[in-house]
C-alpha cells in the first residue's frame, strides 16, 4: 500500500515538472519586451492607439497584441531565440519591423537591448502621403484663379494652383485626429482660409472650392494724393505756382 502511494507521488512529481518544462520551452523566463508606438509629428511625438504588435519567427506569429490608447504594448513571455518585432496599423502608415531597421533579429539573450530581462522599444511609424485636392475660384465669376499660393494650417506644405484654378497639397505630416484648413493667397484678392476639418490619412481628400473676392480698386486719397481731372494742372506745394 505505501509502496503504492510512493509511486504515485512519485509519477505525480515527473508529470507536473514535464508538463511545466514544456509551458516553459518556447519562452526565456522572466523576460518582458516592451515599447510604445508612435508617429513623429510637427508638433512632437503622437502616440498610435490599436497598432497591431507582432512577434515573428519565420513566418510564424508566436506573439499577438495590440498597443493601447497611450501606444504602449507588452509581451511578458518572450520567445526563445531570434524573432522579429512588427508593428503595423491598417493603410494609413507603413509596416515598422525590427529587423528591417536594425539589420538584425531581436533576442533576449542579447545585452545590446535586453538588460537584466527588460527592453523598452520605440516602434515609430511613417505615415503614409495624403492628399488635400481643390479649386480656387474668383467670388465674382467663378473663374479660376491661377498662381495662387494654397498652403495647410497646420502647415504641412505649400502648392501654387494651375491655370484651372486646382491645387493638390501632398504630404506624410497629416495627422489623424486633427483639423486642417487650408489658405489662399493672391494678388490681387483678400486672403482666405477654408472651415477647418478632418482630414482621411493615406487618402485623397476633396475640399470644397475656395472663393477669393477681388480687392476693390484703391482711391488715391487713400495715399495722401489728392485727386484731379485729366488736363487739370496740377499744383505742387513749394512751386510757386
């Protein structure tokens, strides 16, 4: 009987330190990836919420995650040898990998990066081009306005419209989640700038046409010359006349 009960204490033990060997295999124990994921912007660092995370070996996912509304993410089971950290977020940025920017895989094992079981890594995203495309037309006519300077506030480049009165500002700096306006400037007309509003990353975004009103012709008096008719001489202070 105690014989029996040895026994099965015994096989218990083997079962429980197998089983545990094996949940443990694939991953370097107490070794923690993690980072954040971010987009730099003009105007500083912006964090990418719901970037997907991945940790590959080969072609195989051995870890999944997506960042949280700060971008951060984090894997408490790292995988045993080299793999490759890949962070993508639908069509609006490109694909970010590890391996691609550092010519090398990552491994927890590695003192360049991970010290004392920790690495922290700053996956940035480039967003990719989006587009703002328009017409600039006169407010009396309608015709076009060529050669008009159209720029985005906040600024993220500068365009001149054709002869056709088009324009298509093209730039990586947009930014989801803000409004943009754009403005107008010529010769000859008053400045203008349109509604703010949101702007599709990574796609065309049509803005309604920008009306300019021409500038009123300016009076003489309004520089201090006074005004005479054709053939009237003209009385200069000081000439004797």
């Amino acid at each position: 009987m105690k014989f029996a009960l040895y026994l099965s204490i015994a096989l218990w033990a083997v079962a429980t330190t197998a089983c545990g060997s094996a949940a443990t295999k694939g991953v370097v124990a107490g070794a923690i990836l993690s980072g954040e994921v971010y987009f730099e912007g003009r105007y500083g660092d912006r964090p990418i919420p719901q970037a997907r995370v991945q940790l590959l070996q080969g072609e195989r996912v051995v870890a999944d995650t997506l960042a949280d509304q700060n971008g951060r993410f984090r894997f408490d089971r790292v995988p045993r040898g080299g793999f490759e950290l890949v962070v993508t977020k639908g069509d609006q940025y490109s694909p970010y990998s590890f391996k691609a920017k550092h010519k090398k895989l990552l491994q927890a094992d590695d003192p360049a990066f991970f010290v004392n079981g920790r690495y922290f890594h700053r996956a940035q995203l480039d967003a990719r081009q989006t587009v703002l495309k328009g017409r600039v037309v006169s407010a009396k006519d309608g015709s076009p306005v060529a050669s008009a300077d159209v720029r985005t506030y906040p600024e993220t480049g500068t365009n001149k419209t054709n002869v056709q009165g088009e324009y298509a500002l093209q730039s990586d700096l947009f930014e989801e989640g803000l409004n943009y306006a754009v403005i107008v400037t010529q010769n000859g007309y008053d400045n203008e700038m349109s509604a703010a509003m949101p702007v599709q990353p990574a796609q065309e975004n049509e803005i309604p046409p920008i009306r300019l009103k021409p500038r009123e012709p300016e009076s003489p008096l309004e520089h201090g010359i006074p005004e005479h008719s054709p053939g009237e001489d003209m009385i200069v202070p000081g000439s004797g006349q």
